[in-house]
C-alpha cells in the first residue's frame, strides 16, 4: 500500500477561511481544473516519521519551507486508487505568486520515446474553502471538511 503525507497551509481571510492548493502538473492535468489541484503531498516509506515527510514533500511541491504556525492533525483518509494520505493543517500565510516545484520524468506523447520532465505542482492558489471542495481531487475532499469542522468547533 502506498503512504503519502501532507500538509495543508489554511489562512483566515475576510471571506473566510483560505487553504493553499497546488495544480497538479504534467500534460494530463493542463487542461482540467475541477479535481486537478491536490494538498502538497508526497510517498513517504514505513519507517519515516509521516509529519517530517509532509514538510519535505510541501518544501520540494512548493519550493519553500512551510512557515511557521500552529497545527491541526487532520487524520488519514484513503484515494480511490488505494493510496492513504495523513495530513496536517498549518495555520500560515505564504506568497505563492513564484512557486518552483520538484519535477517528474514521463514519456510524452506516449509512445514516442521522448522522456520529457514536468513540475510536479505548476502553480499554487489559496482558495476558500468552499472553491476548493470543488477543485480537490476526490479523495483529499473530506481533508478539507476534516479541518473546517476543527475550526468550527474551535480547535
């Protein structure tokens, strides 16, 4: 099974509450925008300390060190193709105008034998809550309900 770690950036704003989302990159992705961003996530093995992998994978998505800030544990949930994400609320604000995301090599167009290199995130936006129920890819959609019900209640 395939473990993946995050971690979600939240601010408040005068419409409410905003979270960080990154569009996931690649020729797939380039057209679609509804269920084509992700929380900045990575693959982390067994014996890794979850959390440390979220902030590595966010450094490499993003670009930058997540700044500093308090934190929610937001718990796992599973995607449709089997892989669980854990993942972690911060509450910071950060320029994402210039994100510089680690890239992926993939054949394209397919079957051509070209390997060309794409970013794995190719840009990044605060989006309100609401914005991003829709944009999320399916799975990480209950993430996003787990943090606005956390701040609802008041922890």
């Amino acid at each position: 099974m395939t473990t993946s770690a995050a971690l979600l950036l939240y601010r408040g704003t005068p419409p409410g509450v905003e979270v960080l989302l990154g569009h996931m990159g690649g020729p797939y992705w380039a057209a679609k925008d509804a269920r084509a961003w992700t929380i900045p996530k990575g693959e982390h093995t067994p014996d890794e300390d979850p959390h440390a992998a979220a902030i590595r994978e966010f450094t490499e998505e993003i670009g930058t060190p997540p700044p500093p800030g308090p934190e929610l544990y937001l718990g796992t949930v599973r995607q449709r193709g089997g892989k669980t994400v854990t993942a972690w609320a911060r509450r910071a604000d950060l320029d994402v105008s210039t994100i510089t995301s680690n890239t992926f090599e993939l054949e394209w167009p397919p079957r051509s034998g070209r390997r060309q290199h794409f970013p794995e995130l190719d840009r990044a936006r605060w989006l309100t809550l609401d914005e991003a129920a829709l944009a999320v890819v399916a799975g990480q959609a209950e993430l996003l309900e787990r943090l606005r019900a956390a701040l609802v209640n008041g922890v």
